[in-house]
C-alpha cells in the first residue's frame, strides 16, 4: 500500500530492546555450544508482547526496528572524542546483536541499520518522510535524544512505563518544547554521549537561557548582554564548542535509505520462519506461546532439557491474563465479606495488602485491606477513608459506606490466623506489623519479594512495580497518580474509595499473579530452602524486633548535640585562621577555591560543573602534604574532622530524637530483609547499623540507647566470623589452626607483615594489619592498599604478596570463585544462597569492582545466612526468659534482659549463635561469640 493519510508507521529503537532485554535477565547460555542468548531471549520476548499487544484499531501499518550499524559515525569526524568514554560491550553481549537482527528478521519485521549514521538518525529520517507523506509516527522508546522530534503526528512511546511522551512530557524535561530541545542539549552537553557543550551549565539553567533568548544563535550572538559573569564568559569563550555540540546533538533527516516506506508495511510472520529460529536458540516457554498465538503445533526441542540457566526466561514470559480494574468489588457490607471468607476457604490461599496513612507501621492508621484469590478476583475493603478529596483541611469525618473496622477484623482475624490458610503478601512484615498493632497475628504467608530475592538477588530490585512490569508486562497505578506530590501530597485516607478500589485490589491481584509464577519456580532455580529457612521465616521474627524498638535517652542525645556544636565552632576558628578568613565550611565549592586558588595546594581537579573535588578521598591525600605544604595538610584534616561531627550530628544526635517514638517512647528501625544481594539486613528510619565505632565520638553516640530500669543492654557479637568463614571456604591450614589455637588474627597478621613481635603490638599496627586482612581477601590492589594505609605502592603490593604466600589457599579461592562466576552467572553461599553477577564478565572500569564483589559473596553473605538462622532460632530459645531481641548490626545482637536473667540469657544465646550453622553447614573452624552487659549499648559493646 502507499504510505499516506491514515498510515501509522511505527519505529522500534532497536538498541534501547537490546540492552533492556540484556539487564533483565541473567546470563543465559545455549546448551548445545554454550552460546549466550540471555539478550537473545529477553528482545524476542519483548518483541512478542509488542506484537501481540498492537493487534487493535490503532495498529500500526508499517514498522521497523532500527540498529546502530557501528560505534564510528560521521559524528566521530566533527569531534574524535564523540561517545569516547562509553565503557567497552560485555563480552556475552556482543556475540548476541547480530541474533537480535536475525531474530528480528524471523518475526518478519523490517530490520534496518546504515553504515555511518545513528539509529536516532534513520528514525529521524524516516519520522520526516512519513509525516510529509501524511502519516503518524509512533516512536518506540524513552530515548531523550529522540524527543526534538515529536510534534506534528509524531510522538514517542515508553513501552516499560507503558506511557506516551508527548510535548507536555519534553517541556517537563527539558524546560522548553521539541523544537528547542537541540538549543538546550548543545548548551547542557552530554556526559553519556560525551557531548562537551558549556562547562557549568546544565539543563535548568539553558532552558532559561534558550527561553529568554529564543534560540541558539541568538543568545550566542547577544551573550555579552548577560548579567552573570561567569555565564556571560563562558559563552563568549566557548561559543565554538557549543556550536560544535549543536552539531553533535542535531539528528540529521537527510539519512540515505535504500527503500521505501512502503517496505515497511506491516507482515504476519511466517510460523516455519520464525518457530525454526526460536526453536534453535532453545526459548522452549516462548516457542509454545507463539505456536499458540499462530495456531500452529510447536516443533520438537533441538535437545531435550533446557540449560538450568534458561529456566528464567520461563519467568520471564508468563500467560498474561488482562487486569480489570473494573471488575475489582468494593465490600461495604458484612455479608459480602463473609462471601470473600468463604471462597478464600474454599481455595486454601488469599493475597493481602494493607493501605495506610504512612510508611511508619508504628503510627500509621489502617485505611483499607484488599483480598485477591484468584487473578482477576480482588476486592477492597474501606476501612478508615475520611471526607474531602484532596483536601488536606477538609473535614475529618469518616466518609459514609464503609465497613466498621472492629467488625471487618472480627470477621478478617480467624482467616489470617488460620494454620491452614497461606497468606500471600508482597513485603509481609509491614502488613504484619500493621495487623499486629489491630491485635492480628498473620500465619502462614509467602512473601513474594522475598521469593524474587531468593531467585533474582544482584539481578534487579524486589518491588512489585518492577516486578509486574518485568514478569506480568503490566504497568500498576502509581500511587502518585492518587496522593500527588509535594505541598499538595494527601494520605490515602484521603482518596476517593472508587479510585482506592482499583489501586488497592489490583496491589493484591498483582500480588497473586506474581506469587502463582514465582513459588514453582523457587524449586527450578534450586532456592527453595534458601526461601524456606531463611527468608520468610525471618519475617515475623524482624517483625517484633522492630515493634519492640529500643530505648534512647533524648537527653543524652541533647547534651552530646550540644557538645559537638561547640567543638564543630572550635574546628570552624582554626579553619578560617588556616584559611586566611571565613568562609562557609560545608560548601565543597568554597573549601576548592580556598585550597586550590588561594593556599594553591597542588593537584586540584575541576568537575563539569567547574568546581574543585573536595571529597573525602581528596582531602584525605591532602594531608599527607604535611612536609610539602603543611599548611593545606592543616587545614584539610581539620576539615574532616568537622565533617565528622557534623554528620554525627545531623545524622545521629539530631535526628535521632525526631525519632523517638511518642507513644512508645522507643526509636523503631525498620530492616530491609531483601536490600544486599549478600543477605545482609539494611536498617533504615533510622539507619541504625551505620553508626560509627571506630572514633571516640561515634561510640558515645551507644550510650545513648538505655536500658530501662531493671533492665540491662546485652550485646553478643561473632568474633571475625568471615575470616573464620574464608579459611572454612577456602581450606587454609594455617589460618584455620591460628583460630583453633585462639590466636589474634590481626595481631598474628601484624608481626608477620610488620616483623613486629606480638608482645609489642600496637592498636595502630593491629589495624593495618586488619585492612590487610580483609582488603586482601576482597581482592584490593596494591594500589587501594596503599591508599587505604598511607604507604607507597610497591610496599603495598609487597604485603600482598606475602600474604598470598603464607596463605596460598586465598589466591586458590579467589581464581576459582571469579571462574564460577564467569561460568554460572553466580555464586554461592555455603547456604545456598545465589548472588547473580550479570558484570563478572565486564571491560572497563567496573570489571575490578564486579570481580571483588564475587568473591566478597559468599563470605559476607554466608556469615549473613548464618545470623539469619541464629535470629530464627532465638526467640523459640529465650521464650522462657525475660528478653526480647531488639537490634541486629551486621555480626552483633542487641538485647533487653531482666537484670536477673543476665546469665541465663547470654548463656542460650551464645549456644544459638555459635551452633547457628548446624546442622545444615559444619564449619571446619568454630564460631566464637563474644557476649558484654551493660547500663546502655556503648557499655554492652
């Protein structure tokens, strides 16, 4: 047909469905040659749903995908360094492009590339053609670049956020509309693309520029009118390279195509075509859902079983039933509850989800329950929704039609306790905590976001918005969408209910769906027991951890806040006395200027932005200069000093009162179970674990968690649990006998690095010796050692090669664990927990980092696992003694102990943590766990 009126072209960004598709699912290998295809898998499937999901009135009658054909494009000839700092391929990726173009091909879909031009440029080009021919263009991508050209019939489309960009969406960017968005790129620069534009200034600032000036050329020709000096030179003085970026960003309409957009039209694929070259990259799921879609039997598998990799790209193309959202029912009335009861009964299982006023389960007020128990199936209950929209002053009557809250928990309270109903949640513990301040104790769940950690842990986030979006291809409603943002942000007793209903129950549909795909698959991706036993059973237990909360003395806190200002004012006297004057300490931009321009202390590095680094790894070189330049030495470690305090302060001292719960009087943390890929617990509102205890300061910071009367602090802390771990892990001889024999690592590590005898160790030495100890074994070079402990490099690297020869074992475990990596995607704890590692096999500057993390995985996240199984087991073991569990920090737990039984429990819990590993893992090296009491955590410690 000729492309005209009433066509709808459609462009695919090729590039954007690639690397997307790479990040989204694990390194995936053929089994039949070991070729990767985990991109492979990820862009047939996108291209699938895209297909299947353009089948209405507005489907498009032409499309295209568009690659890049080459990195090397005219660009590169106006300027060398274009794209220059863009970090080499993957080395599994790059084999997979010319599988995409041929996939591409089998869905008998345009597949188009041009030597010496960008994709961006042929979309382009081909969005001008057809909109002179009368046609509409949907751009196919989220692409910034690709937005100068909506307008006039074409717009583009996010296909993961399932949402049209048009000209609304580029001013919100950009500040300015589609056809001044190259003005403000060629100002703005790119640091991606390596477009230079004008140094310091950025989108906001151009957009200002471009809107006063009307365009380019005519704020370049007006600059000397400007105000602003800086702004004013910085034009002036690089007008050419602006010019130059104006070049670089402009995307040209001109590309030389050798067909037509009638080429284009739309085709069926054809079923041999394209189930041949699914069935020979082995995509077993995928094969079956196409044959089906084209009313065809499926070919027979090239081999027999898939590769135990594949097995996520069965999770990643699951049966998408639609979501209804007006099939969701408000239940207003008891008897229509009682309904919801029955049929949860009947079917054994049911999702659930709270919606409340706040993220803060302890005060939050409960708004409303959903319910789903089959897809498609959910509910609403209104429980607490008040009068006034978005009104933040409108009245605080409850608004009529709603269930009473007593009588919905009368009638909720036997079905979520009941033994023989699972409850299904997606992060339980803060429905749980909700529910269990309403005197409902949820049992049994499942946690869906902890069975995504259990199987996709390093791979991608846990939260159900991106898992629906990843697994189910659907887009929920963002809560913003009904709360707003900023001033004008209401709570979600605020919504109206026929706007709660479909947000609610679809949370609990979503919920179901994702729990139905992933609990079969825990088995295929061997996690079951992960989940199992130490995952959701950790729910409950963390649960009333944080409802316990523990107890802060506010005026402790005050005293030490007080006590730090002044010592901070003391700090800021000495600084403007080396400075020569005052200055504003806690300005980075400042503390440059005075450093590198007036002191003129060597090796200052200027950002895009125009200032000087002033970082902490800056300062920390600069007060090495005592000799060369003492006085910016001074001046730089007084600087971190008050930083120091400063953030003990804000983040501590201050905060921390804010803190303080005013019904319980009690700081409630929250811990993130599914936050490091290692299995490590986040605390977070507040962060707890972070506090420092290394300075003086920081220590004093733990003094202010107290005891109540007649109770003591006891913490029980794992004495180097990882290094114990290692030489299980790694089966070193002498390390393991130095532990047998009760021998100071550190200190041992220390006379043999240091030559020093250990009845003439220092503290000093003993630390360096433990930098060395554990830099060593998380791959450190000999650079970041000599870093970390102010010696030159060579004295750096000569450590590390004593070390590895007195303990060989180390360099054995380190090769291996790289090498399974590389070989399965992922490592292991002794456990069985998996840490994906979809970089191992990276170039450029984040290989030395994917290659330490692999290695640092199994150590810290086996001594995480095994914490976690000392957590589960505590609260069944202290059950007869007057304790409760309050805090865990990394290898230590908190406790409150009736003073009488002190003894007792620190004598069951040292027997739980140090038998924590059996019987699941005997460890060829004990664990040692070192208990202390006191008034208050600082002297527990």
């Amino acid at each position: 047909m000729t492309f005209g009126k009433g066509c709808h072209l459609h462009l695919i960004d090729g590039s954007a469905f690639i690397f997307r598709a790479y990040h989204a699912l694990p390194p995936l290998t053929r089994k039949t040659d070991g070729l990767p295809i985990g991109a492979v898998a990820g862009f047939c499937n996108m291209l699938f749903r895209y297909i299947e999901g353009n089948k209405g009135p507005d489907a498009p009658t032409h499309v295209a995908v568009i690659f890049d054909h080459s990195s090397k494009t005219f660009r590169n000839e106006i300027y060398p360094d274009y794209k220059a700092n863009r970090p080499e391929l993957p080395e599994d990726l790059r084999p997979q492009f010319p599988l995409t173009r041929e996939a591409t091909r089998a869905f008998n879909i345009a597949c188009i590339e041009t030597e010496g031009y960008e994709a961006d440029d042929i979309i382009a080009t081909l969005s001008c053609q057809a909109r002179d021919a009368g046609g509409r263009v949907t751009i196919i991508s989220s692409d910034k670049d690709l937005m100068q050209l909506i307008g006039d019939g074409v717009v583009m489309f996010d296909a993961m956020k399932n949402k049209t960009i048009d000209r609304d969406e580029v001013f919100e960017k950009f500040g300015v509309g589609p056809e001044r968005v190259v003005d403000v790129q060629s100002l703005a620069g790119d640091s991606v693309d390596n477009v230079p534009g004008a140094p310091g200034i950025g989108i906001k600032t151009a957009a200002l520029l471009i809107q006063e000036y009307g365009d380019l050329e005519t704020l370049l020709a007006r600059a000397g009118e400007i105000k602003q000096p800086k702004r004013r030179e910085t034009l002036i003085n690089f007008a050419d390279q602006i010019r130059i970026s104006h070049r670089l960003v402009s995307l040209k309409c001109d590309t030389p195509l050798d067909f037509t957009l009638e080429s284009l039209e739309v085709r069926a694929p054809e079923p041999d075509t394209l189930l041949t070259f699914l069935n020979v990259m082995e995509f077993r799921t995928l094969t079956k859902r196409v044959a089906d879609s084209l009313k065809v039997a499926a070919p027979l598998p090239e081999t027999a079983t898939p590769s135990p990799a594949a097995q996520a790209e069965a999770v990643a193309a699951p049966e998408a039933l639609p979501f209804d959202h007006a099939a969701y029912e408000a239940v207003t009335e008891p008897e229509q509850l009682a309904r919801w009861i029955a049929r949860i009964r009947e079917r054994g299982h049911v999702a659930f989800d709270t919606e409340t006023t706040s993220l803060d389960e302890m005060r939050a007020d409960l708004v409303g329950i959903s319910l789903a128990v089959d897809p498609g199936h959910a509910c609403y209950i209104p429980l607490g929704h008040r009068q006034g929209g978005g009104d933040l002053f409108a009245s605080d009557s409850l608004v009529e039609g709603q269930m009473l809250l007593a009588e919905a928990l009368a009638l909720l309270k036997p079905v979520l306790e009941d033994p023989a109903i699972l409850k299904i949640g997606q992060n339980m513990k803060y429905d749980w905590k909700i529910m269990a301040r309403h005197g409902v104790e949820i049992a049994p769940i499942d946690d869906t976001m902890l069975m995504s950690y259990a199987m996709f842990a390093g791979l991608h986030s846990h939260g159900m918005d991106e898992l629906s979006e990843r697994y189910l291809n659907h887009r929920p409603i963002p809560i913003k969408e009904l709360l707003g943002s900023g001033k004008s942000q209401i709570t979600f007793d605020r919504v109206a209910i026929a706007d709660a209903v479909k947000y609610a129950a679809e949370d609990a549909d979503v919920t179901l769906r994702l729990w139905q795909l992933f609990k079969p698959q825990l088995h295929r991706a061997r996690v079951t027991t992960v989940y199992e036993t130490l995952e959701r059973p950790l729910v409950p237990v963390l649960a009333r951890m944080e409802m316990a909360g523990v107890k802060v003395d506010r005026d402790t806190l005050s005293r030490m806040s007080n006590a730090f200002a002044q010592k901070m004012a003391g700090f800021e006297a000495e600084i403007h006395d080396l400075a020569g004057g005052p200055f504003n300490v806690g300005s980075p931009k400042q503390l440059g200027e005075i450093l590198f321009d007036r002191l003129q202390v060597p090796g200052g590095e200027k950002g895009k932005t125009g200032a000087y680094a002033t970082g902490a790894e800056v300062l920390e070189d600069i007060t090495t200069l005592e000799d060369s330049h003492p006085q910016g030495a001074e001046l730089a470690a007084r600087v971190l000093d008050w930083r120091q305090l400063s953030k003990l302060k804000s983040t501590y001292t201050d905060a921390l009162q804010d803190h303080v719960n005013p019904d319980t009087g009690r700081v409630h943390t929250s811990y993130s179970i599914a936050g490091a890929n290692t299995g490590r617990l986040a605390s977070t509102d507040p962060n707890l674990q972070n506090i420092p205890v290394r300075s003086e300061e920081g220590r004093r910071i733990r003094e202010a968690f107290v005891a109540p009367p007649g109770r003591v602090m006891v913490s029980l802390d794992y004495s180097q649990i990882e290094l114990r771990i290692l030489a299980h892990i790694a089966d070193i001889p002498a390390l393991k006998q130095a532990f047998r024999d009760g021998h100071d690592i550190h200190a041992m590590t220390a006379s043999e690095m240091f030559n020093v005898p250990l009845d003439q160790m220092t503290s000093d030495i003993r630390r360096q010796a433990k930098a060395i100890n554990f830099g060593v074994i998380y791959g450190i070079s000999g650079f970041g050692l000599a870093r970390n402990l102010r010696i030159p490099r060579a004295e750096a690297q000569g450590f590390i090669d004593r070390y590895f020869e007195r303990f060989p074992g180390i360099r054995a475990y380190m090769d291996d664990t790289v090498a399974f990596a590389k070989a399965h995607g992922h490592v292991e704890t002794l456990f069985g927990r998996k840490i994906h590692t979809p970089e191992i096999s990276a170039k450029g500057p984040g290989a030395g980092f994917a290659k330490r993390a692999a290695i640092n995985a199994p150590i810290q996240g086996t001594a995480a696992d095994v914490i976690r199984r000392a957590m589960i087991r505590m609260p069944g073991a202290i059950a007869g003694i007057d304790a409760r569990m309050l805090l865990q920090v990394h290898d230590e737990l908190l406790f409150e102990v009736a003073e009488a039984d002190v003894d007792r429990l620190i004598a069951t819990a040292k027997e739980v943590m140090e038998t924590a590993s059996d019987p699941a893992v005997q460890l060829s090296v004990r664990l040692v766990v070192e208990a202390g009491r006191g008034p208050n955590w600082a002297a527990a410690h």
